[in-house]
C-alpha cells in the first residue's frame, strides 16, 4: 500500500471525511460518483410523475404543497450534481449519462401515477424510503456529500409527513377516498421495498461501499428498518399492507415479510418498466427544448465577464 492509500485508509478508520483535493483511490471516486449521479438522476426525474398531478390537484393549498415539493426536489438535484463535480465528472457529462441511458436513476420513478391518493403514497412511502437511505448518508466518509444531505433530509422529511397527512385525510374520508388511499398503498408498497435495492447477498457494491463507509447500513437493514416503521403507520391509517405474510416476530424483534419480486425490479432497472421509455423521453425533450436557454445564458455570462475585463483597460486609458 503506498502512502496516499495509508493516509485514505487512515481517514475512513479515523471517521474523517474525505474532501475533493485528498488522494482517494480511483475506486472509490468511480463508486461516489456512480452512486451521487445516481441520486441527482433520481431527484431530476422524480419530479415528472408529481409534476402531472400540480395542475390537477384538488385544492388551492394542495397545489402550492405540491409545487413546493418539486421545486425542492430540483434544488436536491443540483446540490448532488455539485457534489459529484467535485470528483472530476462535470454535469453535462452526467445528464448525458442519464440521457442515453448509461446511468441509472432510483426504480421507483417508472411507475404511473394513477389517481391523487398516489401524491400523498409517494411522500408517505417514496419519500420515507429516501429519508431511511438518506438520514446515514449525513456521515457518509464524502465530505461533499455529507453535506449536501443534511439539507436534502430536512426537506425530505417535510415531505414525508405532507404525504403522510394527504393519505390520512383520504383513509378516514369517504369510502370512496378509503379505497383511493388503499389501492394506492396497494401499488406503490412493493415498489418501495424495492428502493433499498437488491438483496445483500446479490449487492454487487454494497461491501465495499461499507468498508468505505461511504453506507452506513446494508440494503436488507435499511429495508427491515423501513417495514418495522411503515407496518405501524398503516394500521395507525385503518390500512392494510398487501402483504398476506406479513407478521411480527418476537423473537427477532421486527416484521417478518414476503418474497419481494426481484425479477419485476430487475425488468425496471433495465428500462423496461411501466414508464422508463416515456420519462426519459420527456427528460430528453427538456433537455433539448431548454438549449436555449443555456446558450443564452452563457452567452450573457461571456459579455459580463468580457465588459468586466475592458473596465481597467477603459480606465488606465482615461487617466493616461
């Protein structure tokens, strides 16, 4: 081991964070930024299955909530793709990534949303997945990383509670709003277990990625972390999680639950999902659709800069 890679290993064992100008093995920078691109490609595209529901949605208040939620989702992306910049990939080379399919983003953003009780599953359940993958994220061995969390958790968890009280106003309104709020949970359950990713025994990066400490915690714990809380919440909602193998057991501490259907969430991590083709279509049509944008706001930054150069030059030329 050479010394750059003693002195890397001796800040990770240390619980030191490691910042963009330390010596990192290639390794781990290709692992952080596979993993924060990943994270920003998430934000950047959950926000088209709520973005569909804000013109819809069925009250005044309930449109503002809905609008500041995706407009906090936009803010998260860009604190990730700043984060990931510090390690050498610059964002245009990540959205490039995510446009032609190279990098992945969370597989929870390929279902439909259906029906207004799916707004308040999405905070309740999506969100309160990310907030358990996320919170130990916070002390992650990133500095840049870390940092960035601790803000994108806070919101997160704003937005977790604003879906949890839209389901519950449905679950104990009519009966009609109750079914909407079941079919709902019904849907998005399993999809949400499938958010901590693949079993550990099947996590190609989950091992290295702890001994980095860049996670805190495996996939299943984080999973079985987020059914002990949710189970509980569900019956708090008259509730039923579709889940027919569902049971506490005692002697372990925690919720026994079923087979989750790996083949379906593999099919979704490969794009073949119910809405891969048509998210990331939009996302390229925006991308496209906003060049304009772009250019023009480069070309302004180039004529304050180019103006800002000539002031000295005007001046000693007065003065002279």
């Amino acid at each position: 081991m050479n010394i750059a890679n003693e002195a890397f290993e001796a800040k990770i064992a240390a619980d030191s964070f490691i910042e963009p100008r330390d010596e990192m093995p290639e390794a781990y920078r290709k692992t952080l930024i596979r993993q924060i691109s990943q994270h920003a490609h998430s934000e950047y595209v959950g926000m088209l299955p709520e973005g569909n529901w804000i013109t819809r949605a069925p009250s005044l208040k309930r449109k503002a909530v809905l609008l500041a939620k995706v407009q906090d989702e936009a803010g998260h992306g860009l604190y990730l793709y700043s984060a990931a910049e510090t390690l050498g990939i610059t964002r245009d080379q990540m959205l490039e990534q995510l446009h032609d399919g190279t990098a992945k983003y969370s597989s929870i953003f390929n279902y439909p949303t259906l029906t207004w009780a799916d707004m308040g599953a999405i905070g309740w359940l999506v969100d309160g997945a990310a907030i358990m993958n996320q919170v130990p994220l916070c002390r992650t061995s990133y500095g840049p990383y870390a940092r960035a969390m601790i803000r994108v958790c806070k919101e997160e968890s704003f937005h977790q509670r604003q879906g949890f009280e839209a389901i519950m106003r449905l679950a104990q309104g009519t009966e009609v709003q109750k079914k909407m709020a079941q079919d709902a949970l019904n849907r998005w359950w399993w999809p949400s277990l499938m958010m901590f990713g693949p079993p550990d025994d099947h996590s190609p990066n989950t091992e290295q990625s702890m001994r980095w400490k860049i996670k805190r915690f495996t996939n299943d714990e984080l999973r079985q972390k987020f059914i002990d809380v949710t189970v509980e919440q569900a019956k708090f909602l008259g509730l039923t999680v579709p889940d027919p193998d569902l049971k506490w057991n005692e002697e372990r501490g925690h919720y026994d639950y079923g087979v989750i259907d790996w083949n379906e969430f593999w099919n979704v991590v490969k794009g073949n999902g119910p809405c891969n083709r048509e998210r990331l279509e939009m996302r390229r049509n925006a991308w496209d659709s906003g060049a304009w944008v772009r250019e023009a706001a480069l070309a302004h930054s180039q004529k304050r800069a180019a103006r800002k150069e000539a002031q000295p030059q005007a001046l000693a030329g007065a003065t002279a």
